[in-house]
C-alpha cells in the first residue's frame, strides 16, 4: 500500500494542532465560570464548566423572599447559570471541532486504503425514534436473568485429549 509522504507530514502537523488545541481548550474550560440570577439579581448562583455550583449569593434585600421563593429563586438561578456556560462550552468547543474537521482521513495517507462512512461517535447508540425494548426501562433484575440464561462456554477443549 503506497504512502503519500508529503500527506503523512501533513497529517503530522495537524495531529500536532489537535493537540495543542485540545490543551488549549483544557486550559479555557478549566477556568470557565458562568453565572445566573434570580428574583431581580436577589440569588445569584455561579457554576463551573462541570455546571457544579461554585458560589451562591444573596443580596442584602433576601430577607424580604419567604422559604419558597428563595428556593424557587436558586433553582432558577442555578438554571440559567447552567444555561449560560452551555453557550460558553459551545463557543469553546467550536475550534476544537474545525480542527478535527480539517484533519487529513487515513484515505489521504494511504492511496488504496478504502473510505468508510462516518458510523457515529463510539459509544452512542445510532439515532431512533423507537426504544429497543418499547417503552420498557431495563432493570437489575434484566441483567441478573440474562446473565443466568446465557450459556456456560468452557476455555478448556477436551480435543487434544
């Protein structure tokens, strides 16, 4: 199977920018905070790119909110805080992305090397409006009954016996 050299260079230097933009992108999310507020800035709850609550505020007016309200008001803060380091996340992600986009394919690399279509991400089941089993969850007990239904397979082969 030929190599195209000057494509592996190339390849090289775009393996070595997905690099460095993953590390930046690592370095950014590391320090990202957003935050909202509730009940006319009265709750403000800041969150960090993980969406963990970092720091809750009350002004000096809290007083004036009942239990409820207060709660309803950091439930709504912590919301809109979750909402906005969405938007930030996103906004940061974008250059991790066209970097991958503009990555030279193995097919670039090796001139007789089939393409294969995108499959999906690894991990993720392909995309379908229906569940596998209806509208069923499965359960511990599922697992415990498949695991006792399947079959013994022995490692060890009598053939050579």
């Amino acid at each position: 199977m030929p190599v195209h050299s000057e494509a592996v260079a190339a390849a090289m230097e775009s393996y070595h920018r997905q690099m460095q933009a993953i590390e930046e992108f690592r370095r950014r999310r590391a320090r990202l905070t957003a935050s909202g507020s509730a009940q006319g800035n009265t709750v403000t709850v800041t969150v960090n790119a993980d969406n963990l609550v970092v720091e809750t505020r009350f002004a000096d007016n809290i007083g004036e909110l009942g239990y409820d309200d207060i709660a309803a008001a950091v439930t709504e803060a912590a919301t809109a805080a979750s909402a906005a380091m969405a938007v930030k996340t996103e906004e940061i992600t974008r250059a991790l992305i066209a970097e991958r986009r503009n990555a030279p394919e193995l097919s670039d690399l090796f001139a007789d090397l089939p393409v294969f279509p995108e499959t999906g991400r690894p991990g993720t089941a392909p995309e379908s409006s229906e569940r596998p089993h209806g509208d069923r969850t499965a359960t511990h007990d599922d697992f415990d009954t498949a695991v006792a239904r399947r079959p013994v397979r022995s490692r060890i082969s009598d053939s050579g016996w």
